[in-house]
C-alpha cells in the first residue's frame, strides 16, 4: 500500500493534467480565458481516466518562464480550474504549482486534493536564479488549514536546476524524510520528459523504507517495467501526450498501451 486512498494497490501511475497558461503569464490565450483552460484539461482528464491512471495531478506546466512565488492571479485561476474539474474526478487527485510549495499546499488544501507535489527542501542554482524553498512554511500552512492528511510529495532534484547540496542524493533523501517529514520522495531526471538516472533511484530506494519512493519524470512504455521494479510509483506527463510531446494534449491510446503494461506487473 503505497498511500491509504489507493487501497491496497502497491505500483502506483499519477497523471499529469497540465492546465494551460494561466492569466499573467506569457503563454496564457487571453481570447479563451478561463473557460477555455477549463474544457482543455476536461479532455485530458477524461483521457488520463479511461485509460486506467490510479491518479491524476494538475500542474502548471504551462507558465514558463517559471517563478518562485504564485500571483494573486495564478493561484485564483489554477484553483477555479481544479475546482470546476472536480465533478469528473472518479480517482484521487494532486496538485503541483511550479515552483512555489506553500501555493501548492494553499491549492491542494482549497480543492481537497489527496497530495501536492514540489521541490520543498534543498538549495539550487536554476533558469529560474537562486532557489530556496520553505518547507516549513508549507508545512505549517497545511497544519494551519486542518489538512493533516494531505501528502506531501518531495522532489528532490529539481528539474531546470543544480543542487548546490554536495551531499550524496540518498544521504538528502533520507534528510527530507527525517528533518522534513517528507511523505513521499520523487527522483527526477534534468529537465522534463527526460527519465531520472536508474543510479539515483536506488541509491534513493536502498535508504528510504519508511515512505514510498517515486520516479517523478521520463517514465515511458520502453522503461516502466525496469523502473517499477524499483519504485512504488510514477508520475507520467510526457509520455502520455500526442507523439510524446509535453505541450500536447493528451492521447488516450498511449495512456492505454502504458497502463496495459503496469497491470500485467500486478
């Protein structure tokens, strides 16, 4: 049992629906607006769902250049969004806005989503410039809202950045867990779509019992079975997009081909 809302189930696939550009970032559709965000994540929701994820989690991939603090503007929108979505919702869901954790729990705590995802522990250098998040600020706001249940999931590589922590990827690992009461640990490759080194994740593996382990970014059809032989989980974007593009929709055959595969693992 990787969490209590997945039952007994042991490998877990999160899907990622990731919201369009939201009002104030340079990508964002001003003619669509809102509803527009709203009826495109419906679609790959609807896709992620069919073809059999256990869950799905709404990022913000889409508001590049990426920023350190959430916008008043932001963080009303991608809740609106979720918010709209959750009458479809037949599984768990999470929440991830990049990168900001304590906007991530805020949204997460708003919606009533079962976990949120980010980078809350580490310091690095990045696209972005310095990045130092504040895990216990983020902590404390999910106390402060009476979400004690919801999981907290730990990335700990960024993507588009360099950890400024010389210590070994395990020894930081198991530091999340036992300094910052991390709920999960997720691996990640460089950048998106790009797949975690297959070192990192057992080194990761062989220190971390006591919360479920993670493959946070390019887990495809060629390598899921080799990377659920070590992790409890994956979290799938890239892959499940038309042609495996991230800025696509999604395609629900892929979804179906990959899922097909994790459940022969059963």
């Amino acid at each position: 049992m990787v969490f209590d809302f997945f039952g007994d189930r042991r490998k877990v696939v999160v899907g990622m629906v990731h919201i369009g550009a939201l009002p104030g970032t340079p990508l964002y559709d001003s003619a669509g607006g809102v509803d527009k965000l709203i009826a495109d994540a419906a679609k790959d929701l609807e896709k992620l769902q069919a073809g059999g994820v256990h869950a799905v989690m709404f990022g913000n991939e889409n508001d590049r250049p990426y920023v350190f603090k959430a916008s008043p503007a932001t963080l009303a929108a991608m809740t609106a969004v979720i918010t709209a979505l959750k009458p479809m919702l037949k599984i768990p869901f999470g929440v991830n806005y990049l990168w900001d954790p304590t906007a991530s729990v805020a949204i997460a705590c708003a919606t009533g989503a079962s976990f949120a995802r980010e980078i809350f522990t580490g310091l690095f250098a990045s696209d972005m410039g310095l990045w130092q998040p504040n895990a216990a600020e983020a902590l404390r706001l999910r106390r402060d809202l009476g979400r004690p249940d919801l999981k907290l999931l730990f990335n700990i590589n960024a993507e588009f950045a360099h950890t400024l922590d010389q210590r070994p990827i395990a020894l930081r690992a198991k530091s999340a867990v036992f300094s910052s009461l991390a709920d999960a640990i997720l691996v990640s490759g460089p950048i998106t779509g790009q797949p975690a080194e297959t070192s990192d994740l057992k080194a990761v593996r062989e220190v971390i019992d006591s919360v479920p382990v993670f493959a946070n970014t390019g887990v495809r059809l060629e390598n899921v079975r080799d990377v659920l032989s070590i992790a409890d989980g994956v979290i799938v974007g890239t892959s499940f997009k038309v042609d495996g593009n991230t800025w696509n929709p999604v395609d629900g055959d892929r979804v179906k081909r990959f899922m097909d595969v994790v459940e022969s693992l059963s």
